[in-house]
C-alpha cells in the first residue's frame, strides 16, 4: 500500500482539534500545515477518522496523560491505528488488523497459551490504556509489547497463513474484515518500519477503543472531561 501525504479533510480537522490543545503553536494554520507535512496517511480515501478520536487524542494532548511520550489511539471498529510523537503531532495512519473475536477482555493466563490453544472467543485485542515498549518475546525475537501481561504486540503483517489474506484485508476499502488476529494489532509492513519502529523505540503509550464497553468504563477521566465542558 503506497504512504500519501495527509490532505484530507478529515486529517485538517484533526490538525486543528490538535491545534486548540497544544501549547505554543502560532495559529490553526500553522498547526494544520505542520501536521500534513509530517504526517504518512495510509487509510482509504474514503474513510474518516470518529469524533470521537478526534478528541481522545486532542485530551491527550491538552492533559498530558501520554506524559510526553508518543502516543497511538486504535480504533477497532474503524480498523485504523493513528501514530502520534511525543509533542502531539500526528506521525501518520493507517488500516490495522485486530483480534478476530469482538470483546474488550483478555481472558486470564492467555499470555502463557500457544496462538492455536486459544479459544475462538478469546482472540480479542483488549480495550484500554497501555504502557507499552519493546522487549524480548519466546518465539519472535525482540517485538513491540502493546500490552505485556495480555501478550498483545504490535507486528507488520506476515504471510502466515494464506487463507487469512491479511495483506488483503489490510488493503480493502472497509474495515469488516480486519478482524483476524489472535489479538495482536497488524500493520503494513511500509507503515511499521516507517512509522511505528523509530516512533515507539522508546516505547510509548497506546489507546484502544472498546468494542462493546461504554467509552466511561474504558477511559473514564476522558469522558468526565467531556460532560464538564
């Protein structure tokens, strides 16, 4: 899948979301033009990015919460992984692939189980707010840990098994059939070297929307911050 510059609409209105909540940049204008410049878009034409993701990731900025490391906010039912640096800025988006149960759970001790003792019901990308970073893994190598204790990593797709043509569904224009891991979030291989390796050596924070529990039960500060503006 060929990186595009950000010029969508979609991206401008996040620029200035962004914009509002950050500190020190000039105008709205300068905020939009220094989003699109750096940031890589990778999602169809024809998908926009929630409101609601919008202002997650403007109340990251304004409050900090991320604590000046960068930051992604993962939409599971848009199938879209949006990359954020440290100071706020959008880094780039693109289609991800996620668990192929609907759920919000890591179900217990599913950290020590094979990829194919785990039940179909619990193949769920958990919802939340994560610490993450890279570390060593038992079979591989050394991957970026979305959430260590569920075994969640971050990866670009691989051929693994063709019948799943994940590089397929990476490519299709809607995000029904992204839903196709045992958890774990898939990227396209350009979009993960580019983008997520330099911007998460570090390590980072990563926000993932819920599929079914209330946006209050899965980031509570941020929707209390809502109802009191």
């Amino acid at each position: 899948m060929r990186m595009r510059p950000v010029v969508s609409i979609t991206y401008r209105a996040l620029a200035l979301v962004l914009a509002f909540a950050s500190v020190g940049v000039a105008s709205a204008e300068d905020a939009v033009q220094q989003q699109s410049v750096a940031a890589v878009d990778q999602l169809p034409p024809s998908q926009e990015v929630s409101r609601t993701v919008t202002e997650l990731a403007g109340w990251i900025i304004a409050t900090r919460d991320a604590g000046g490391y960068p930051f992604a906010i993962m939409d599971k039912a848009a199938a879209q992984v949006l990359v954020f640096d440290g100071d706020g800025r959008l880094r780039g988006a693109a289609p991800g692939l996620f668990g192929s149960a609907v759920g919000d759970h890591a179900a217990p001790g599913i950290a020590g189980l094979a990829l194919s003792d785990i039940p179909g019901g619990d193949r769920t990308t958990p919802a939340g707010r994560f610490v993450g970073a890279y570390g060593p893994s038992s079979d591989a190598g050394r991957v970026l840990w979305v959430d260590y204790d569920s075994a969640v990593s971050m990866h670009p797709t691989a051929t693994g098994v063709p019948a799943e043509r994940r590089a397929e569904r990476l490519a299709s224009p809607a995000p029904d059939d992204n839903r196709v891991t045992h958890g774990c979030i898939n990227v396209a291989p350009g979009f993960y070297e580019g983008i997520i390796r330099p911007t998460f050596e570090r390590g980072g924070v990563f926000y993932i929307l819920p599929d079914t529990a209330s946006l209050a039960e899965t980031f509570p500060e941020f929707v209390q911050s809502r109802s009191a503006s």
